[in-house]
C-alpha cells in the first residue's frame, strides 16, 4: 500500500513517467523503457535500504526535480538547438535516473525504520507496491498523451507541456 501510495502521490514520479511516454507511441517501446526505468529504481531501493546505504534526501528529491527538468529538455531537442549536440543515449538516461528514483524511494522506505525482522519482504513488498502504483499511473497519463499526440495542434502542446515539465521541474528542485 505505502508503494503505491507513494507513487501515485509522488508527482516528481510521475512528472519524469509523462516526458518518457510523451513521444512514444507503440506498446514495445513503452514497455521498453518503463522496464528499463524499473529495473533501475528497483536495483537501488531493494540494495540501498537492505544495506542501509542513505543520503541526504532533499539532495535526493533535487536531484529527482533534475530528472524531470532533463526530460523536458531532451523532449524540446534542447540538445541540438541550444547546444549543438545530440542526447545522450535514451535508454541509458532513463536507466541513471531510475536509479536516482530507486534510491530517493530507498531513502523514504529507510524513515519508517523498518524491523530487522523480515526485512527483505518489506522492502519487497513496497517495491511491488511501487510498480502496482507506476501501472496505475501510467493505465491514466498513457491514453492522454495517446490523445494529446492525435490533436492537429500536438506540436504546440508539446512545447507547452514539455516547457511545463521543465517550470515544474524547477519548483520541486527549489521546493
């Protein structure tokens, strides 16, 4: 319950899913990346809270708001036209930040100050509380973007929602 919880009202979470769906339109490439982000914030919850590895979680949740400002970034082609440069690889940037999600969601689990007992089940059990809530979220932004990306006017919106992404982005990086 407190992993979906978490990620349905995590909204930098869900900031970060909306510019890695926004321009993705068939099912393998979603898969594809939600299971690349997954596996990276699950590598990093389930060893940084077993092994007690922290860190300071507004450095954390900053650099989470980071991740929401890249992808916004990335999705207005803000590497060739403000710096001349291609992106880096996709793949492998939604890897890196989910595991800098993986380990801000580490450092919320390790506040509850989880029992020794039976440890491994309850980091376990929220991270499958995660991935229910991640598949909620995305079973609700998924069929928005679909219809946001059918509009004649798609280009416009978005350069909006993806300039949003970045304004929001920079709240919760001040917040």
């Amino acid at each position: 319950y407190l992993g979906a919880k978490h990620m349905i009202t995590g909204y930098d979470h869900i900031l970060f899913l909306i510019g890695v769906l926004f321009f993705l339109t068939s099912y393998r490439d979603i898969v594809k990346f939600i299971t690349v982000f997954t596996v990276g914030h699950s590598i990093t919850l389930i060893f940084a809270t077993f092994y007690k590895i922290s860190a300071n979680y507004f450095l954390i949740d900053a650099v989470i708001a980071f991740s929401v400002i890249y992808k916004g970034f990335e999705n207005l082609d803000g590497f060739k036209k403000w710096l001349q440069k291609n992106p880096p690889n996709l793949l492998f940037m939604v890897f890196i930040f989910g595991l800098i999600h993986g380990f801000g969601l580490s450092t919320r689990l390790q506040q509850l100050g989880l029992s020794e007992h039976n440890l491994i089940y309850s980091i376990l059990s929220f991270n499958v509380g995660v991935e229910l809530g991640q598949i909620g979220a995305l079973l609700v932004v998924f069929p928005l973007l679909l219809m946001i990306q059918r509009l004649k006017s798609f280009n416009k919106i978005s350069t909006l929602i993806n300039g949003l992404l970045i304004v929001l982005g920079g709240v919760l990086l001040v917040y």
